[in-house]
C-alpha cells in the first residue's frame, strides 16, 4: 500500500522535463552590440538563472533576467569576448544548464593599396595592400589581380600588409590593379565576406624615345627649324643649347621648337635638345651644316715651314669653315701650280721626307664645292745645318763601385752619327746606348780602370765634332778604428786605424783627434793601384780618459770629391781599469754622538772595474761586518745609537787589481745611569773593622765617584769607584753619600754605615782564624774589580765589578 502510494507521488515528477534554450554557438562581428538570451518557457514560475565563463575570463557583459529568460548584453564587441559560456537555469527543484560558444570577427574596412601613384618605368616597384583590424586573421586570404588575372595569393600574417613586386612598362600606365581581401569564416554573410580596392596605377619615367626631326643642312641666309620630341611623365621639360666650337654653350630657349632666321655661318655647328624631368634627363643633338662657298681654308707645314736640309715635313691642306667637296694641294712651279696631291673631302696631306734646298718653295692649298673654291699659299724654306756637340758633365769625380753616365747630344744635324773613344791605355769601353740626338756611355760599377779621358766624336754628313770629359776615380771605404783593449792606469794603450783599399793613396791624410784636440797626423804614399792605410797611435792611459772618445779622421783631399765624402771617421771609447782609489768613509751628522741619537755611515770608493764594498766594526780587535754590496758605494744607519756602537769603523773597497780602504772612530757618550753600590762586608761592623764600598754605573765618559758622610764636609774621591774603610770607629757611624758625575749628568746613592763598639776580648775560637782568610778573599775580589773597571773604560763605559758577597 505505501508502496503503490509512493509511485503515484513520483510519477508526475518523472515525467515532467522542462528545455532550456541556449544557441550552442553564436559569432558576433566586432564593434557590434549584441545579445544572448538563455530561456526556459515550459516553467510554470520564475526561474533562477546563472552565468558563468568556462575560461579563465570575465563575461564583459551585462545580464538583464525575466521570468523565464536571461540575457547577456554586450554593449561593445571585442576579440576578448570569445569565451565558452554556461547558462544554468533551475525551475522548481529541478536545474538545468546549456553551453554556447562565442566566436567574433572583424572585418570592417576594404582593403588600402599603397605605391600605386609613383612607379617606376622599367625599375622592381612594392605595391602595398594593407587590410586593418581583421580577426580571426588565419582565415584571411589576399589577392592581386590585373586585368582578371590574378597575380599573386597571400594568406600568412595578412596584417602586416602584402606586398607584391612589381616592374611596370609604359602601357600599364592608367590601367587598373585590384587587391582583393576575403575572410572564410562560417558564419559572416557572404555580403561581409570579401572586400577589395582597385586604383588605376601612375607609371613614372625618365625622359625617352628622344629624337630631333627638321633639316640639319641649311643654305647660307635660310631659317633652321628644329623639333625636339621624347617621352616621360610627368611631362619633360625641354632646353635647346648651341654648343659652339670654342667649346662654349649658348642657350637658344626653352621649348620642343627651335627656330632660327637668316642664318649665317656662325649658326653651323651642333645643336643639342635636352630633356629633363625629376626622375632623370636625356639629350640628343645634330650637326648644323649652313651651306656657303669654301672658307678659312688653311696650308700648313708639321712641324714647321723653316727646315733643316735633311728633315721631314708633312704639308696639309684643309678647309673647315663650310662643307666642301674636294681639295687640292700644288707647288707652284715657275708661275705654274702643279698638283702634289688631291683628295675628295675637306683636307689632304703630303710627306716631304729629308728635304733638301731645292725643295724650298711656294705650295697652293685649294679648296672646292658647289658653291665656289677658295685658296691659300704656304713658303717652304730649307736652311743647312749648323753642326753643335755638347758633352756632359765635362770632368767627373766619382767614388770606385759607384755608376758612371756621360752623356753627349748633339745639335743642327736630324741624323746624327755617334762613336765613343777612350784616350788612355784601357781600350775597354762599357754599355752605349744610341737614341736620337743623345748617345750615352754608362759604367754600372766603376773601377780604378775606367779613369781616364773619353772623347764623344759626331758625324753630320761630311761634317765632324767632337768633346771630351776627364774621369778620376777614387776608393774611399769607411776606416775602421781597434784597441789593445782594457789598460791599466799608466800603460801605453794602442789604437789603431785601417782603411782598406784606398786610391789614389798620397792624397789621403790620417789625423788622429782627442774632442777638438789634434793629437797625430800622417800621410799616404803613391801607389798605382789600391792600397790598405794604416796608423798606429800609442797613448798613454790614465784615470782621467775613462770614456774618453779618440777619433781617427780620414780625409781625401783631392779636387771634385763632395765634400760629404772628402771626409770619413771612426772612433772608439777607451777603457781604463784601474784598482779602488780614494776611498772615504764619512758620518752624519758627526763621530761623537749621545746616546740615543742617529747615525748615517757612508762608504765611497772610486775603481774599474766595478767591485765590492765592505764596512765593518773594530771593537776590541774584533772585526764585524755590518754591510758588504756590489759596488763602489754602500751605507749603513742607525737609528738610536748605544755605548756599545762605539768603535773603529772600516770601509774597504776591493777589485781584481787591488783593494783600499779608510776608517773613522765614532765615540757614544751617555750620563751616569744603572749606579749600584756594594757593601763589604756589611754595612753593620765591629769597631776596628775594614768596610769596602764598590760603587758601579754605566756612562762615557768615566765619571768622578765622590764619597762623603753627610754631617761631615770631608769629601773622598776614587778614580775606580772603590773606597776602603780602615779601622772603623763608633764615630764613623753614620749616613754616607756617593756621588757619580760626568759632564753629561749624575747620580747619588744614599746608605748608613753602623759600628759597634768592641767588647772585652773573648777566648780565641775558630772565627778568630777565619777573619785573616775572609780579608784576603775580599782583597782578591777587590782585585777583580779594578781590573774589570779599567777593561770597561776601554770600551767607553764604566761598570764595577760586584764583590762576591759570599767572601765576607
């Protein structure tokens, strides 16, 4: 029974399914306001909606809900926008959701051709098509086309712009190129889908296809008409320039026409059009023939009308002023013209080779046309020759290895002949090189053979000439200077000086020079060939040339040589050993020093070559070495002296020729100071008992050590600080003072000496036999005292020798 109630409560439930309606994907065009509306119409109350993005982005939307539908509102269009979005919709108890996907698209501008005004003629131009804010970009396709054809699909990064190469000919010129943007996406209507721009191209170019049209030959007093046609674009600009034959350039106007009335012949010649515009400029030009009768005809004689018998001439005949049709060139032969040479055009020549005197004469230039002729004359003279020789240089002076060029030319003669002798015993003769009118003798490396007198002899027919040139030659090498080597002071050093292979020898002089100082001359002897020179120069050493530069000075005294040659030196540096010298030690500030002050000792020698540098300390014949070095010079210092720096000091310097050496004694002086005093045996005694006072102090110089009791003015002094009290009495008991005292300062000491009287005499024991024993040991130690005093003395300090208590 509850069963079959249950399953009548449900039924109606189960049954009952109400549909949400959500379009499952919608495309929205970008910049658009649009709508999405989620409803659920079977419900039969208000149902709850909810919104919600699957992607990690907000809905940018605004939500408006009814009863039974809600709708996003999207106020503004983005690419942002595409999302993947659910709507959940709850009737009753029962929830429901449905899920739309949001595309978009952007399309909203036809397409931007840019470089389609300025191509170039002939030249790879860039056309540019830009198509803006296009989305989803992928599905972008761009095309160009010409004339129905397409040229070029392009469907990667279409938002960058595409760009198509493309090189123009004139005909493209006003013709229409289509960019075509298409964008295949489900969706879009189909009237959104495509979109293209076309313009009509502008092709640019330099002026061509130039050319000048009108006739170019014009009579004598007639109009030239010329035209100037070319093309280019923009529209070129035309200039016509006379170019005259002095080489200058007249302009004639700025037109395509050039016109010119009653010409005359200054109007002949070229006339050039040009055509310019911004890209480039062309130019095209022709001749201007004014026709007229022969002018400025002209006879000429190359290289000249005034000749030589035996050269050559070349006579031609040309007109140049009007065009003509045939020239003649004659010789006027006793009244009557006959005819040398005849050409069709506007010049003839005639060579004349070695001419002679008959040849001298009156030649006829004649030029002809249509119109008329023209003639001019030319005189022909032939002088005989004046025969000239020169021969250079005219005396050589020149250095043996060196080059050797004598030159002869020769003057008035076309066809000279040359021959070359030598006058001296060498038939020998070197390269001879022949051009023209100069013949040249030459010697690459001269020896002591080639001096001598060369004669350059010239033929001009039956007429002869001749020079000649004096060659010496001399040999002159660098001398070269050599010593015995390192001397010692006071031994003969000899230098020598060679020259090797010197001529011609009795011109060379040796000189040798100390500075300024001439010091030895010497000459050479004749010699017919080459020669070695020689000089010796023994000199006498001392410490004084260490360094000293000596010169040797080779002089050639022989006329014509260059002075930069005349002379040549050689020297060397003498080197001079000799054994340590003028040895000197010194001490700053000075030798007797108070303790504690500074002290700088230096040590300077003078030797060569170069040895070592000992400085040592003497002190009670005992020798210390405080720094020794590498050298001739060394120093050593103390910062705060001490008595014990006291002492001989010794600088010895010492090479492998000998050694030298100096001292100095450095004295250090202090005041009294570390005073101690002894009392033997005891400061307490029997009357009639002995008392040894030992006083000692380090000072220098040795102090005075005075004893005194203090209520007495009796005063006792010791030259070794040891005083020796006899036979005491109670009366010397008391306070005693010691003072010790050098110039320098003092010290005192203060202490009390007690004495017993003596009692009745007590039986003799065994202390009465030690008594004597202790007195002779205290004697024995009073020994040592004194001793080791006057050994402290000797070292510049005083110190007194502590008595051995253990004797008393």
């Amino acid at each position: 029974m509850n069963s079959a109630l249950l399953l009548t409560l449900l039924l109606p439930v189960a049954v009952v399914s109400h549909v949400l309606d959500l379009p499952s994907n919608v495309l929205f065009k970008v910049g658009d306001r649009r709508n999405l509306t989620c409803s659920m119409s079977s419900c039969p109350e208000k149902v709850k909606f909810v919104w919600r993005s699957l992607e990690d982005k907000p809905l940018f939307a605004a939500i408006k809900s009814q009863d039974k539908e809600s709708v996003l509102i999207f106020d503004n269009v983005m690419k942002d926008l595409e999302n993947s979005i659910v709507c959940k919709a709850t009737c009753q108890k029962e929830t429901k959701q449905a899920t739309t996907k949001i595309k978009v698209y952007s399309f909203p501008s036809n397409p931007v051709i840019s470089g389609y005004d300025r191509l170039k003629l002939g030249e790879e131009n860039i056309l540019g098509c830009e198509v803006s804010s296009v989305y989803p970009s992928e599905f972008l396709k761009v095309q160009w086309l010409y004339e129905d054809k397409v040229l070029q699909t392009l469907e990667e990064e279409p938002e960058r712009g595409v760009h198509y190469k493309f090189t123009p000919s004139s005909e493209d010129d006003g013709k229409a190129i289509t960019c075509r943007a298409s964008l295949d996406v489900n969706g879009i209507p189909p009237e959104e889908k495509i979109k293209e721009t076309s313009v009509n191209m502008t092709v640019l170019s330099a002026p061509h296809n130039v050319k000048v049209s009108g006739a170019t030959a014009v009579p004598l007093g007639s109009s030239l008409n010329l035209t100037c046609e070319a093309e280019g674009k923009p529209k070129p600009a035309f200039t016509w320039t006379a170019l005259k034959p002095d080489g200058q350039s007249v302009e004639m106007g700025k037109h395509q026409d050039l016109f010119v009335h009653n010409v005359s012949l200054s109007d002949a010649g070229t006339y050039q059009c040009d055509i310019r515009n911004e890209f480039g400029n062309q130019s095209a030009s022709v001749s201007v023939v004014v026709q007229a009768p022969p002018m400025d005809t002209l006879i000429e004689a190359s290289p000249q009308s005034i000749l030589k018998e035996g050269d050559s001439v070349s006579i031609s005949c040309k007109s140049s002023g009007v065009p003509v049709t045939r020239v003649v060139l004659s010789r006027r032969v006793d009244g009557e013209k006959k005819e040398l040479m005849s050409s069709e055009g506007a010049e003839t020549s005639v060579p004349l080779f070695s001419v002679k005197l008959a040849d001298s004469g009156v030649f006829v230039c004649e030029a002809i046309n249509e119109y008329g002729r023209q003639e001019t004359t030319l005189n022909l003279t032939v002088e005989a020759h004046l025969l000239e020789v020169v021969l250079t240089p005219d005396e050589v002076v020149l250095e043996r290895g060196s080059s050797l060029v004598l030159s002869c030319q020769a003057s008035g003669c076309p066809q000279p002949k040359f021959s070359w002798k030598n006058l001296s015993n060498t038939p020998k003769l070197r390269l001879i090189e022949t051009d023209g009118f100069q013949s040249q003798l030459s010697v690459n490396l001269v020896e002591l053979e080639d001096e001598g007198t060369y004669l350059c002899e010239v033929t001009c027919g039956s007429i002869k000439k001749s020079k000649q040139t004096e060659v010496k030659v001399f040999s002159f090498p660098s001398p070269v200077v050599t010593n015995s080597g390192p001397s010692l002071v006071g031994e003969i050093m000899k230098l020598t000086c060679t020259v090797q292979e010197v001529f011609p020898a009795n011109l060379f002089q040796i000189l040798w020079m100390d500075g300024e100082r001439e010091m030895l001359s010497g000459t050479g002897s004749f010699s017919s060939g080459t020669t070695n020179l020689t000089s010796v120069y023994s000199y006498h050493v001392d410490t004084g040339d260490q360094d000293k530069r000596i010169t040797c000075k080779v002089s050639l005294e022989m006329h014509g040589v260059p002075a930069a040659q005349a002379v040549k030196t050689a020297s060397t540096t003498l080197s001079i050993h000799y054994p340590p010298r003028v040895t000197r030690i010194t001490v700053s500030p000075l030798t007797e020093l108070k303790e504690g002050e500074s002290m700088k000792i230096s040590c300077l020698s003078d030797g060569f070559p170069v040895g070592r540098t000992v400085l040592n300390r003497v002190v009670d014949g005992i020798q210390t070495e405080l720094r020794a070095s590498d050298g001739f010079e060394t120093s050593f210092a103390i910062p705060s002296v001490e008595l014990d720096d006291s002492g001989i000091y010794i600088c010895e310097t010492s090479n492998k020729y000998g050694s030298h050496n100096d001292s100095v004694e450095i004295t250090v002086k202090a005041p009294p100071r570390n005073m101690t005093v002894e009392i033997f045996p005891s400061t307490d005694v029997q009357e009639g008992q002995n008392i040894t006072i030992c006083c000692r102090s380090v000072s220098f110089p040795p102090p005075a050590v005075v004893l005194s009791k203090l209520d007495s003015e009796k005063n006792v002094y010791s030259l070794d600080g040891v005083f020796l009290l006899i036979n005491l009495t109670p009366n010397d008991t008391g306070l005693y003072q010691i003072n010790v005292t050098n110039y320098l300062g003092y010290e005192t000491e203060i202490f009390n000496i007690n004495v017993m009287e003596k009692r009745v005499n007590p039986p003799l024991d065994w202390n009465d036999f030690l008594m004597p024993a202790t007195y002779l040991g205290v004697a024995t130690a009073m020994l040592g005292v004194v001793v080791y005093v006057l050994n402290a003395r000797k070292k510049g300090s005083y110190d007194l020798t502590k008595s051995n208590p253990s004797t008393v």
